[in-house]
C-alpha cells in the first residue's frame, strides 16, 4: 500500500516594506501622510526664506514623489537581496534571508542589509531632493543642507521593521 504524504498549504507572509509594491487602500493614507511629513521637514528646513510657504506648495508633491520612488529603490535593494541569499546554499544565507523577512535585528547580516537599504534610498532621496530644490529655484547650498535634512528625516526606517510582529 502506497503512503501518502499530507497536503500542507502556508500562509504567505510579507515584510511590511514588500507592501509598497502592492497598491491597496493603505495608499490612500500612506500618499496624505508622505506627503504631509515631507511638506513639514521641507518647511522646517527652509527657515529663513522669505517665500517658504509658497516654495512648499510648489515643490512638495515632486518631493513627496520623489521620497516614493526612492522607497521603491530601496525596497528593490532588498528583494535583491534576498534574490541572491536564495541561490547561496548555506545555513548563514538561510538565516540572513529569514531575519531580512521577519525581524532585521535577529541577525547582523539582514540588519546590515537592512541598514544598507536605508542608506540607498537615502542617497536617492538626497540627490533627487537636491535636484528639485535646485531645479526650482534654490540656490545649491540650501538645496543640499535641505535635501540632507529631508533624506536624513523620512528616510525608510520602515526597513527595520520587525514584521514577525504582525503575524503573532
């Protein structure tokens, strides 16, 4: 008699930086709220200008697009990453691979990943910042201690997230 195996189905769990990649309703709060943040550290940091307000409500949005398109960067780093911690065929990669999943922190390899992320959408964040900001009128040293402050503030540090705490 032949044995048969059972059929075991699995949920499909997703790190919350994975989400952006799936438009849903979440984007109708996320968009506001980027938006809102980005509008708010760009004001902040251009203390002193004599037409701040209205500088804003021109460049916010490109800002705002352009914080979105780095979070995409910076979430593609790390599904590169994980893409090639899959071919690797060892025990660390395996490790490095599920903490970059579920809880960054629980290993030095998916947090220095995760970090690495960071940094890359970052630097995005900074030069397409500085690139707006100039491009609208500002001159390079405020575009730069601007764009630095935007980049350094909204940052993706949702990167970090430990998502194994969605799922308990």
């Amino acid at each position: 008699m032949k044995k048969h195996h059972p059929i075991r189905t699995y949920n499909i769990l997703l790190p919350i930086w994975l989400l952006v990649w799936f438009p849903s309703w979440l984007w109708l709060l996320l968009i506001p709220a980027n938006y809102l943040i980005d509008r708010i550290v760009l004001h902040w940091s251009l203390k002193g200008l004599d037409d701040r307000n209205a500088f804003c409500r021109r460049t916010a949005w490109r800002i705002c697009a352009a914080g979105f398109l780095s979070d995409f960067v910076g979430s593609a780093f790390l599904i590169g990453v994980q893409v090639l911690l899959s071919f690797i065929n060892s025990d660390m990669a395996d490790s490095v691979a599920d903490s970059l999943m579920s809880n960054p922190s629980g290993n030095i390899g998916a947090l220095a990943c995760a970090l690495l992320a960071i940094a890359v959408a970052g630097l995005c964040i900074y030069l397409l910042d500085r690139w707006i900001l100039n491009a609208a009128g500002l001159d390079r040293e405020r575009a730069r201690r601007s764009a630095l402050r935007l980049a350094l503030i909204t940052a993706p540090y949702l990167f970090l997230f430990p998502s194994d705490l969605l799922y308990r």
